[in-house]
C-alpha cells in the first residue's frame, strides 16, 4: 500500500524565557512572538488517503464495496473521488462517498480492476491510494463443433469420412434452469470456442442458435437458419443441465448427423449448422473486400421435409435448392436430394440473395441445364453463383450429392469449361471466367490473378447502375476500366470463351450462338424513326433460352408521353413487350394478340424486351416490328 503525505509546516518563532530583569523597550533584542492559542490547528498534522486493502472476490458475490479510510482527518471538511484507471469498466455506485460499490456482472472473466481513492481538504491539499480487487469467474466454457460429411470423388456424402467441424460465429446463450431466462450471450470465435460466465450455486442449460447475428457497429450481418416447415422455428442444440459449484466446468458440445452407418435414425442435429458455417465463410469473403458491409437479414429455410416437388413451402415442397427473392430455400428430403452438405449449392443460392441486396441481378430464373444456350442474364446469375462457391471456399469444384443414402452426385470445376459451351449465353463461360480473374492459378489463357476484391467492386459498382442489364458484358467492361493494366489479358480471357466486351452493351459481339438473329446483342431504334424487326424463337428451349427474348436499347431525351407497338407478321402471333430502367420495371404490355401501349417517360436510357408469349412455356417462332413514338 502507498500512503502520500502532504504536511503543513508554520514557521513558529520561539518565546525568550523572562527574567525578573526589566529591559528598556529601546533594546535591540526582538520582541517575542505570540505563542499558538489552544484553537490552532496541530502543525504535524497530515492527509493520508488509504483505499483499503487490495482483495480477491468471486462473480458470484454479485456486488462489491471499496472502503476509503483516514485516520488524521480530524475535524477537517473533506471529499472523497474514487475512479477506476484499470480493467473492465464498471459503474461506481456514488462515487464520492467513502465506500462506493459496484456490480460484479460485467465481469465475463477472471481479472484484475484498479481503484483510485483521492482525499482533499477545504484547503486544496490532496492525497490519493490505489487498490487491485480481482474478480474470480466461474464459467462454462469448451469448444462447439458439428459432423461435417464431406464428398466422395463421385460426389456422394462420405460416411466413413466424417469429422467434427467448428461451428464458427453462431450464438451460444447461458439459459438460467431455474426460469429459462438468458443469463449470458455470446458467440463462438473461430475455432468454435466459447466461454460464459455463471455463478456459483445455479444451474444452467448451454444452448448453441444456428445464427449469425452482428448488429452494433459496421459490418453487420444476421443470418438464420430455420424449419419452413415449422413456422420458421430457429434450429438450437442444447446441452444437458450443468451444475456450478466450486469450480469452472469444461463442456465441448457437437452437433451429430444423426447417421448411424446405414441411414439417418436419430435426429439430425448437424445439417443446420453445415449449412450456416456455408454462409460464414461466404460472409468472411465479403468483410475480406470490404469491412463496412451491412448485410440485411436473411432466413435459410432447411427441413428434412423438404423435397424436389414444386408447392407450398410451408410443406417442404420448395422444388429445388433456391432463393425466391425473399429468403433461401434447401433440400433435406433424405434417399432424394439432401443439400446441407453440398456447400457450393447453399453459396450459390446465397450468391442470389447477395446480388439481390448488395449488387444486382436481372437474372429472369428459371429452370436450366449449365450446357444450355441462356439469357445473358441468367447465365450471368447463374454463372456468378456457381464461381462464387468456388472463390468463397478456395474449391473450383462444385459437388452436389443426391439419391439414395446421398450416394450419388454431380461435380462441376467452374475453372474449366468444354469448347463446345463457350459465349456470352454460357453459364459455364461466365463461371470460368469469374474464377480465372479471383484465382493464383494461371493456366491456358488466365494469365490473371486479381483476387476477390475487384470483382466485389464491380459487382457492388458499375454493376449495380448500368444502364444495359447485368450480364458479363457490364462486369467485364467495369473491371477493364478500373484495371486498365490488366484490360489486355481480360480480354484474352474473354476471347477463350469466345466473348468480345468493348462495352457494357457487346456492341462488338460476333458470337451468335448458332444464329444470325441473336445479334447484336442489343438492337437500336430511332424514336420516331422506322420500325426495328425482332425475331422470338425456340430453338434453344423456352422462357429464359437464348432467342426466347430479343433486346432494344433506347435513349429518352425529354420527358413526355410515348407509344410503343410491337406487330406480329403472321396470324397467331402474339408479342410481348417490357420496358426496364437500370434493371428496375418501368412497364409492360401482354394483351392477346398485337400490342400497342403509351406510357411517359423521364429522361434516361432504357431497355426493351420482346418475345414470343408462347415461348414462355412452348416453342414458336415470332418476327414482329417494334415502333417507339412520341406523342
């Protein structure tokens, strides 16, 4: 302990002891000084500040209370001002008395807080002491982790490959047995360990969410995964009751698959958390580029119910893997089609919620196959979620298991891709693409290693605003000009796959898919000016097909009130018209028959599109001439 003195010295002058010889007052000798009267204060008098003495005290006391002391204050007016210069902050209970106290629930850990104690007195004179209380905790604390199935070479789940993963960044909750409240929160680190503090002489019950959930300070996420087919109640695990008494408990906990060697006979605890430690990483790949991200809420809907037939969700019957704009749906049906370990499947459906909420997509969906001939929107969804799964994981292959006992499957290698599937409409061109410019691997025409960080950029920019629709056009075009070093080897890469960006709009584009119509890629039209003929067509399949739907671009130059009219050539036909700005809808007209439509407009570049209304579901080939007119 240190004590600070401050003494108050007075100079006192001592009296001459008087002799029965009187002496002039003319002597030289000096007059004495008066002697202190009996209501000064003593000179050796001092201020001692004394925190008290240093302690040790367990969390579970719940309160603790400083004692400051003075023994040669004496009758003098003085204030207290305790502060804390270390440790975890806690609030002073009245401060400026001489025993404060505080509470001992903000301590999560076992640790050392400092006090200081300044006495002062009416004069200004101060003196201060410190003192150390340590708080002992007792936790419960270990390592959360779930069965992680990976895939065989063939992509079927691997049973007999089985390892215990970290369930990383999910909730964990200390639950108070006695009420069921939530005493304590926290979340697993990385390696899936957690610890929370308890008290002495309770209860408790460790309960783990499948969540992620991050909403103070920038980025933010919040991530769930649910049960569609049980109102949406979040998934949880719980641990047995856990007594505390003397000593902190160790308690690992883990998911099971709930697999007993030849089928699933016990409850499937890990499949939710396989599926949110997919979006953990997915997520981790997004901070990495930019640290301010703000994700807004999503629900992963995952049931055992949950089958490849097209219905009411709330019946599992979601049709396939997907995200419908609101949240993400995945397969669980067992000896069908499970997802909840096909880890590229989860990132590329969460792929579409990410272009939905933080990029753009004008991606029309639909059902595919990755050979097809596609939309340039769909193949550039498409295409962007199967890299995704790629970039995210640092895995080119993409694996889905399915069948019976999950023992078949697909696999894809996004960096590669067959001659025969190359263009602009490939999904396995925009894929290839995507991952040669993120990859460290340069082979064949990728001379490029970019990374993930400007292919964020691009998909969070210029992709998000431009005025032609998302496809790998816009991106391509965006990361040349940002990275105008590297927009020779872009190029080069684009040329493998048969692919000529010189703009967002492909204007220069000589690839057309097998047929002359197809291009350009945009067609133009004169306001005013003659009609533009546009050819719907088949061929390649129906609704989101290359040739299902042809695309005009056009400039509005003053506000004002326009007609458009889309003509069939021959009985039968019945055209289709929608006009986009930037993505977003603006109109549409789909009458029976031919259409013709006025709208006003604002000023700015639009897109429309014409098809076919029987191509949406069957096969018919539909030339019709597009007029735009002011009016």
């Amino acid at each position: 302990m240190k004590y600070l003195k401050f003494l108050i010295i007075n100079t006192w002058m001592i009296a001459a002891v008087h002799t029965s010889c009187a002496r002039s007052k003319s002597s030289s000798e000096p007059a004495p000084a008066a002697e202190p009267t009996a209501t000064e204060e003593d000179p050796s008098s001092t201020i001692t500040a004394n925190a008290g003495s240093d302690s040790t005290v367990d969390r579970s006391t719940q309160s603790v209370t400083l004692s400051g002391v003075d023994s040669n204050i004496g009758s003098k007016s003085v204030t207290y001002a305790w502060v804390q210069t270390a440790g975890t902050s806690v609030q002073l209970n009245d401060a400026n008395s001489v025993s404060p106290t505080f509470a001992t629930t903000d301590i999560k850990a076992t640790e050392s807080l400092t006090f200081q104690l300044t006495i002062t007195d009416a004069d200004g004179v101060s003196a201060s002491d410190t003192v150390v209380v340590t708080i002992t905790v007792l936790t419960i604390s270990g390592t959360i982790t779930y069965d992680l199935i990976n895939h065989t070479n063939a992509s079927a789940l691997d049973y007999s490959n089985i390892i215990q993963s970290a369930i990383r960044g999910a909730t964990v909750e200390l639950i108070d047995s006695s009420d069921s409240s939530v005493a304590e929160t926290t979340s697993s680190d990385a390696s899936g360990n957690y610890s929370l503090p308890t008290f002495a002489g309770k209860s408790y019950v460790i309960r783990v969410k499948a969540e992620l959930k991050k909403s103070d300070t920038a980025p933010t996420w919040d991530f769930t995964v649910v049960d569609n087919t049980s109102s949406q109640a979040l998934y949880v695990m719980d641990s047995a009751t856990q007594t505390v008494s003397a000593t902190s408990i160790t308690l690992n906990l883990n998911a099971s698959s709930g697999w007993n060697g030849s089928s699933y006979s016990a409850t499937r605890v890990a499949g939710p958390f396989a599926i949110l430690d997919s979006v953990y990483l997915a997520k981790e790949k997004i901070i990495s580029a930019d640290a301010d991200a703000v994700f807004p809420a999503l629900k992963l809907n995952w049931s055992i119910n949950n089958v490849a037939t097209s219905g009411d969700l709330s019946l599992g019957q979601i049709g396939t893997s997907m995200y419908n704009g609101i949240g993400v749906y995945i397969l669980g049906a067992a000896n069908s089609d499970t997802d909840e370990y096909d880890g590229h499947v989860i990132i590329h459906e969460w792929g579409h919620y990410f272009e939905n909420v933080l990029s753009r997509s004008d991606s029309i969906g639909g059902s595919h196959s990755i050979s097809q001939k596609l939309d340039l929107r769909v193949a550039m969804g498409e295409g962007f979620g199967n890299a995704l799964s790629g970039i995210v994981t640092d895995d080119s292959y993409y694996r889905d298991s399915s069948g019976n006992a999950q023992g078949s499957g697909f696999a894809i290698n996004v960096e590669t891709n067959p001659s025969s599937s190359t263009g602009w409409f490939s999904e396995y061109s925009v894929q290839s693409i995507l991952y040669d410019l993120y990859d460290s691997t340069n082979d064949g025409s990728d001379n490029l290693s970019l990374g993930f960080t400007p292919i964020y950029n691009a998909l969070v920019g210029s992709q998000k605003t431009t005025d032609a629709h998302t496809s790998i056009f816009s991106i391509a075009t965006y990361l040349k000009a940002v990275s105008p070093s590297n927009a020779s080897a872009i190029d080069t890469l684009l040329a493998s796959q048969n692919i000529i960006a010189a703009d967002e709009y492909g204007s220069t584009e000589t690839n057309n898919g097998g047929d002359a119509r197809n291009l350009p890629v945009y067609k133009t039209i004169t306001i005013g000016g003659s009609s533009v003929e546009l050819c719907s067509f088949a061929t390649n399949g129906s609704y989101n097909k290359l040739g299902n739907r042809q695309f005009i671009r056009f400039e509005i130059t003053s506000a004002g009130s326009y007609t458009f009219t889309a003509n069939g050539q021959v009985g039968g036909d019945n055209p289709a018209i929608y006009v986009r700005k930037q993505g977003a809808y603006v109109f549409g007209s789909s009458t029976a028959g031919n259409e013709s439509t006025t709208q006003n407009l604002a000023v700015g570049k639009y897109i429309l599109e014409a098809y076919e209304v029987t191509n949406i579901s069957g096969s018919r080939t539909t030339c019709m001439d597009v007029s735009i007119s002011a009016n």
